[in-house]
C-alpha cells in the first residue's frame, strides 16, 4: 500500500505546476526508455487516470437494469471478469507487502475466458461454473487473510472478523 500511496504521491508532484489539458495522453511506445523516476512517474499517472475515469464515470446505467436475460448474463460475466482483475490486484498488492506470502504471492489467476469478448454469448450454466471457479481462488484467500486477522484480536471479538451474511 505504501507503494501505491508513493507512486500517486510522485505522480501528484510531478503534475504539479504543469498546465492541464484536456488533450488525450498517449501512451509510451515500444523502444521508449525512462529511468526509475521516469516509469514510477508513468505508473503513478496510471493510477490517477484509472481513479479519474472511476469518478467521471460512476453514473454510467447498468445493463443489468435490461430485462432482456442475455443481457443479464453478459453483465454477470463481467462483474466474474471484475473479481479475478480484482483477486489478482489484491494478491499482487499483499505479496509485495510480504503479508501471507504462501498464500499472495504466486501465479496469477488467468482462466481462459478472462479474455473473452464483452458481448460473448454466455450460458447460465457457464456462468455457474465460473462462480466456482472463482470462488475456488478467491475462498482460500479470503480464508487465509480473515484467520490471520481474528488471530491479532482478543477471542471475544473473534466472530466480528469477516462476517459473511
């Protein structure tokens, strides 16, 4: 976390002073050479993009809101999609802060329809089975991190740490 927190810090200061554009950026190109300083800058203004387009974009409709069931079924394999993006972010994050590392650190999870179109045709059955899938990863994890939290709190407060329903 602290690395996150850094490199929006770095990317705050170096846009500080600079005179805002609503111009597209574009991106580095392959051949580009930075130094350190350079790519921590470039990654920390990723952050801040991803965080803008978040805050520009949270009123955006849902499809879910269609009656039609195909629908239905595409915004459910994207929020699937969603949870691994964000099972991998996490284990990323907690590997490099050196927290549970038999558990964090490691291959990400990459199932093959993590690739797949947004408008693929996805059955119910398929979609049931990529909860497991999912739940099979994310599950262990959640497990790991919650006995590790009710271990640092007095027993009594034990059944608080990660309620579930």
């Amino acid at each position: 976390m602290r690395a996150f927190l850094f490199s929006i810090a770095v990317a705050s200061l170096a846009a500080c002073g600079q005179p805002q554009s609503t111009v597209p950026q574009t991106p580095p190109q392959q051949g580009d050479t930075m130094d350190p300083v350079e790519l921590e800058i470039a990654i920390g203004r990723y952050g801040a993009m991803q965080s803008q387009v978040e805050g520009l974009t949270e009123e955006v409709g849902s499809i879910a809101d269609l009656p039609d069931e195909f629908a239905q079924r595409r915004d459910l394999a994207r929020k699937l999609r969603e949870e691994v993006w964000r099972y991998n972010f996490q284990r990323s994050h907690l590997c490099a802060e050196g927290y549970l590392t038999a558990s964090t650190c490691g291959a990400a999870f990459a199932p093959v329809w993590l690739d797949e179109p947004a408008d693929a045709e996805i059955t119910h059955e398929t979609l049931v089975e990529r909860a497991i899938e999912v739940g099979g990863v994310v599950m262990p994890l959640w497990n790991a991190v919650c006995e590790d939290a009710g271990s640092r709190v007095p027993e009594a407060e034990r059944m608080s740490v990660c309620p579930m329903e």
